[in-house]
C-alpha cells in the first residue's frame, strides 16, 4: 500500500541518496503489470510549422510560401508503408496552432480546410476505416471542441505537460513559447478527462527547472487523473541538448537523478505506465526499467523520431525483459466508455484477452 504523496514527501523521495526508494518501486511496477510495453508506429509531421518557438527544439521550421503542410497523398504513402511492416499505431504530430501564419491559412484553404486540426480528423478517420493501424494524435493545445472532435476517430490524445512552471517562461526554455503556459496545457489534459479520452501526458526534464517544479509538475497531473482517471501514460522525457539551438550548452539530466524521477513518478502513479523514450537512454534503459518505469513508447520501422532525429531507435531484441506489444490505447482504456464504437470493434479485433495486439 502506498501511503499519500504531498509535495514534501515528493522532494523527500526525489533527492533521496540513489537506489533508496529504488526496490520499493520496482515491487509496485511488477504488481502493475510483469511485462515491459510498446507500440509499433509510424511518425507522421503533418506540419513543422509552430507558434511556439522553443530554446531545445529543431522540429519547429519557419513557414514558407506553399508547401508547409504534408499531403494526404504523402500522408498514405506512409500509412501503406507502416501497415506492409504490420505498425499498429499512427502518430499524427504537429507544431501548435500553426494557422497563427497566412502562409498555411493559406494553404489549408486551397486544401479545403480551416484548421489543421479540421485536416487532422479526417486523416484520422481514414486511418480508422481504411487501414489497420490506430491514430494517435499529439497536435499541442485543443480545445474542448476540438477534443471531442477528434475522440470518435482516435484511440488516444497526447499533450506533454511539460513543465507546471510558470518561472520557465522567462527562460530560454520558453520564452517564445506561449503555448507552455501551464495552465493552457492543462485545460486540454482537464478537457480530455472531461470528454474520457485516453490521454498521455508527462514531463521534460532537464530544461533548467528545480526539484521543487519537478515534483509539482507531477502533482499538478496527479490531481487531473485522480478527478478524471483518464490518464494512461506518464512520460519521463529527458532533454538531450542539441546544436545550433539556444539551449545547445545545457548539460542533461544526470543518470542518478533521472532514475529518482522515475522513481518518484512510479509512486506517484502505480496504476498507470510510466515511459522513458528508448532512443534517448538506449545505454541506460536497464536501471531505469529497474526503477519502476515499464513502457517504451512508440518505436518505428518506418520513420524516425522527428523530435530527436539524432537518436536512432534501438534494438527490441536486446532487451531481455518480457515485452508485449500494444495499441496506442492501453488495455484497461479498451471499452465503449472510452473509445467510439468503430474504434473499439477494432481493437477488440486485433488484441488478446489482456488487451495487447496479437502478433501474427
């Protein structure tokens, strides 16, 4: 039984000496579940193009005259591919509110659109009716319109948290970023909740916050689940500097102190996954699997991680850890009160008992 976790407890577990809270964490993952998961997918940037101009970021491109948005014709090309390499999940991701530019209002009105997120949806019901793999989409701040907009033809919404601090506004990290104020991005976790998507949030971790924003960023995600109990996936993202980006100088996360978080993040949520992202840890997965977190995110034989597209995705088979594949909407999340009725005959089609994709 894990007792309450208040802020002072939470400093308390994320500064402790390393390894300290370290086995009492892995005892809760292996009661949550004996298997490390994963998904299959396909990286799919339907534009680059953002309002947010982050200081670790080189995802984000300026807009140019006509050709900032990637075509449904490029958009099945890649959906052919990742089916023909039997991938399950279809990430739609792209730079928030791009529309803020004339050039891709622009370009959305020749394609016959207002939105982006309009071009999205039908992407994603596409992707829905016409092939085996499932929409994940992580298009930065929604509405609650939009949200609902989205649910019938998605198995699951992301939006990185982040951070919960306010101070990192005035920083490098987002000082040009006014979609990282943390009171936005919780409105569209809050919304999700409120609509019963399955949803994937998490932190970055690295960015020049302090232990003390850490913790309340973890807990200000907490306090969102614990009234809305949607959140399937924590993820512990840990920056990894990158040159010619303002940030390109900042040291990353020490490997002690990246495992207290995970650490802290298992105790914080022993119901739900918690993720470290493969490709950024590939030499150190082992101890932070050991410290609680069980899941890998999505791993593509397709394309690679435009976020981070120095770090190339790693080996499966060199894990010795149970493994089993999933959908991009966790096991627990697959039934009608979460996903529309089209989505959930899908999956129950493709998946075991336990919830997990049947290999074929």
């Amino acid at each position: 039984m894990i007792p309450t976790i208040d802020l002072s407890t939470a400093l308390h577990i994320l500064t402790a000496p390393e390894d300290y809270f370290f086995h009492w964490a892995l005892s809760v993952k292996k009661a949550l579940s004996p298997y490390i998961t994963y998904s299959k997918n396909v990286f799919i940037p339907l534009t680059h193009v953002c309002r947010n101009a982050c200081g670790y970021c080189i995802f984000r491109k300026e807009p140019n005259p006509g050709n900032n948005i990637l075509k449904k014709e490029e958009v099945l090309h890649l959906l052919k591919r990742a089916e023909s390499e039997k991938c399950t999940e279809a990430l739609f991701t792209f730079g928030e509110k791009p529309e803020v530019y004339p050039q891709v209002r622009q370009e959305l009105k020749k394609m016959g659109y207002t939105s982006l997120v309009e071009y999205l949806r039908d992407l994603c019901e596409y992707t829905v009716e016409k092939t085996g793999l499932f929409p994940h989409s992580n298009p930065g701040i929604l509405t609650e319109e939009e949200l609902s907009e989205l649910k019938p033809v998605n198995a699951s919404v992301g939006l990185m948290l982040e951070t919960a601090s306010y101070r990192l506004l005035k920083t490098k990290a987002h000082q040009y970023s006014p979609g990282k104020t943390p009171a936005l991005r919780l409105k569209t976790i809050e919304s999700a909740g409120n609509l019963k998507i399955p949803f994937t949030t998490g932190i970055l971790v690295g960015i020049g916050e302090t232990d003390l924003e850490i913790c309340q960023s973890l807990l200000a995600i907490k306090e969102i689940h614990e009234k809305y109990g949607h959140i399937q996936e924590i993820i512990i993202q840990n920056f990894q500097p990158k040159p010619q980006t303002p940030m390109e100088n900042f040291k990353p996360v020490p490997l002690s102190k990246l495992v207290n978080i995970v650490v802290l993040a298992r105790l914080l949520f022993p119901s739900i996954s918690i993720q470290v992202p493969p490709n950024l840890n590939r030499e150190n997965l082992t101890p932070l699997l050991q410290a609680g977190a069980d899941d890998l995110g999505g791993i593509s034989p397709v394309t690679p991680d435009y976020v981070n597209p120095e770090h190339a995705w790693p080996n499966l088979d060199s894990l010795t850890y149970e493994k089993r594949e999933r959908l991009p909407v966790y096991p627990k999340y697959i039934n009608r009160e979460y996903l529309s009725d089209k989505v959930y005959e899908k999956a129950v089609s493709v998946t075991d008992e336990e919830g997990y994709v049947v290999v074929t």
